[in-house]
C-alpha cells in the first residue's frame, strides 16, 4: 500500500469578471421605487441634491464582481463582492502574482502577500474588496477539493441552525415571516432638522405599535450623522425599545463612537463595522469602546481570512460580532462561532415584503431562511452556482 502524501493542486488562473448590468445582481444597483433606494439618510444628505437617492452621488457606479480560482486539475472556486472594473483590473495586474502557481491549500500566506503588496495604496475600501473577492473564491475552492462546505473547513457548526433578524422598510411585515427583528434605514439627518427628527422618531414608533414586544428594532444611520445628532436621537427613541443605533458617524471617526456610546441611553447598544476593514481596524473599534457589536461585510474587510482573526478579536473583548448582509459568505461564518449569535438578513424585495435571495439572479441554489431560519446544506464550498444566463465580462483578461 502506497503511502504517498496525495497531491496538493496548485492555481492556475485567477480572473476577475464584471456583471452585465441587465443580467446580474448589485444591491446597490436596483430600479427606482425599490425600498433600498428610497430617500435614506447619507453622508451626502448635506447636499439637497444628493438627499433623495443614493445613486444619484454614485452608489452604483462600481458595481458587482466575480472572482474565479481555477486549480491546475480543473477544478474551479468564485466568489461574488463589488468593486466593478477597478477592482478586476487589481486583481488581474496586482494580485494574481500571489495567487497564479500557489498551492490551493496557502490561503494565510496568499492573503498576507496581497494585503502587504497593497499596503501603498490600499488597506481599507476597493482595495480590501478585490482581496476579499479573492480569499472567498479561495475558500470556495479549497472547500471542493476536499468535499466539504466551508463551514466545515471552519471547525463546524456550534449550532443546528441559524436565527436572523431582517433589514428592510417593513419589520412589521418582517415579524410575520419568522425573523427575530427588524432594522429600518434611517430617512432623514441633521441637514433635515427638527422636522426630520421628529419623521424619525415618529416612524420608528408606528412600527413599534405593529410589532410585537419581542421583536427587536433597529436603525441603521449608514454613517450620516453626528455625535450630537445621533445621540437626541437615540434618547428619543429611548422609550420605543431600540435594540440598537447602527454605523452613525463616518467610519474612520473612532473618538466620535467612543463618545456616542457612553452617551445613548442604557440599554441602547451602539454598533458599527460595516465599512471597516482589516484587523487592526477593528483592533481600533474594540480597544476604544467605540461598539456594543461589530459588523463586518466579509465582502470588503478582508474575506474570511481575516474575518477569523477580526471575530477572535471581537471574542477577547466580549463582544459580538453579526456580519454584515453578504448571504452565503457571512453564513457559513456565523454557524461556526458562538460570539454570532444570529444573522443578518437583507430584504432585497422591492417593498421588503417577501424573502428572496440577496443575489438573485446571480447565483442559483442560494439559501434563504424560511420562518426566519436556515440550516445550511452540506454542498461543497460555499454551496452556490453561477447562473451561465447572466452575462459576465472580463474586461482585463491577460
């Protein structure tokens, strides 16, 4: 009996598509009178012509991207984030270097070339996206060659299956389908005044009549507002049972969360990390006290490589850490920590009144919650498939 140690496939090719955008999925890219879309407090709400909706200042102009690893027996792992053209060229001219002819199997040693080859002009933003985009596809690769989901290839479930909560415009609606909670998007900052206070105030409490006292609520303030605003706000709403006030300053203003948090009323928890990326981003985050709970988007800190040490992180200190959306690539990472006690769900129905699936039509087979919960299938990988009807293109192919 032979007892050779089975060959490691090494990388063949790394590409870098776009997403045709009549035949893909980009959340940020929806038709007007989607919910997602709708007039949402901004960074750019200073500015009355930006306030109505955030493609008009460019939310959409990166776009989806798909990256492919391909080992040298054929085999083929992808991965879905933005970043669009920009971020294909990255990946195309910069990181393939790292990945072309590496063992399938040096997921750490690939992330930590492209992240210190970037470190001039990157660390954090597109950057980190087109990393991200890279490290899962890798996942997803190394989860087919040794037949298992990633889940598995993380230490395993610590639980039979996942609860989420749900955000949209419609908790009320979101209750009725089994889900622990709801985050609304917040409509109006500072620039709107007493008025726009008071249509917050005013909105979260209608949906606090519609929901049961149980169901926990949310606002998520998508980095629009300041320290004085966001903290009357989350005294306003003190009464109204707010689980949390979500990534309310700019994300790099670290002293700015630190202060908010010692300043919203008790019980009221402070969150962000949405648009944080990288280890030592959230080192800042958690050493300062500036969150209650950390929201990575797998998708643009760094991928599951450093989501790992980012949640061992966030464990050290006692705190949670619930993912950001991302379907698939956050769920498989949920399922395997006990500091993730549930999951985000983002509502990707027009009117946020029915479940279907993040990326859709993108991928097939992408599993959604059915009374707010899911236990994830045992498939290869991270389980999903490319739909070959939605046009992809690679606009740096070498």
């Amino acid at each position: 009996m032979s007892s050779r140690t089975p060959r490691i496939p090494r990388i063949r090719h790394l590409r870098a598509f776009t997403v045709d955008a009549q035949g893909g999925a980009d959340y940020h890219d929806q038709p007007a009178g989607h919910w997602i879309d709708d007039r949402i407090a901004t960074p750019m709400s200073v500015y009355p012509e930006y306030r109505e909706s955030r493609q008009t200042f460019g939310l959409n102009v990166l776009g989806s991207l798909v990256v492919e690893v391909e080992a040298d027996d054929g085999t083929v792992g992808f991965a879905v984030t933005t970043g669009g053209e920009p971020a294909a060229w990255i990946i195309e001219n910069h990181l393939s270097r790292f990945v072309e002819g590496a063992p399938a199997t040096d997921l750490e040693r690939i992330w930590d070339q492209m992240y210190r080859s970037t470190l001039f002009y990157g660390r954090k933003g597109l950057v980190l996206n087109a990393i991200s985009g890279v490290d899962l596809a890798l996942w997803d690769l190394l989860g087919k060659l040794r037949e298992q989901p990633v889940y598995e290839l993380l230490g395993g479930p610590v639980r039979d299956e996942q609860v989420f909560y749900a955000t949209g415009a419609r908790p009320d609606l979101a209750e009725g389908m089994g889900f622990i909670g709801g985050k609304l998007p917040l409509h109006y900052g500072p620039a709107d005044g007493e008025e726009g206070l008071r249509a917050n105030v005013d909105l979260m409490r209608t949906m606090r009549e519609r929901v049961s006292d149980d169901f926990f609520l949310a606002y998520d303030c998508w980095m629009a507002l300041n320290v004085p605003y966001a903290t009357r706000l989350g005294h306003e709403l003190a009464d109204q049972g707010v689980r949390w006030i979500e990534e309310a300053l700019p994300p790099d203003d670290y002293w700015g969360y630190a202060e908010l948090r010692r300043n919203l009323p008790p019980g009221m928890l402070c969150t962000t990390g949405e648009h944080e990326a990288g280890r030592l981003g959230f080192r800042m985050l958690l050493e300062m006290g500036c969150a209650d709970i950390i929201q990575p988007d797998v998708g643009w800190c760094g991928g599951i490589t450093e989501l790992v040490k980012i949640s061992a992180l966030a464990d050290a200190h006692g705190k949670l850490v619930i993912p950001h959306g991302s379907s698939v690539y956050s769920y498989h990472f949920v399922v395997t920590r006990h500091n993730s006690p549930f999951a985000e769900f983002l509502m990707m129905a027009p009117k946020a009144d029915e479940v279907v699936p993040m990326f859709s039509p993108l991928l097939l087979d992408e599993p959604v919650p059915v009374n707010g919960r899911l236990k994830l299938p045992d498939t290869p990988g991270f389980g999903v498939r490319l739909n070959p009807d939605c046009a992809l293109r690679r606009p740096f192919a070498r």
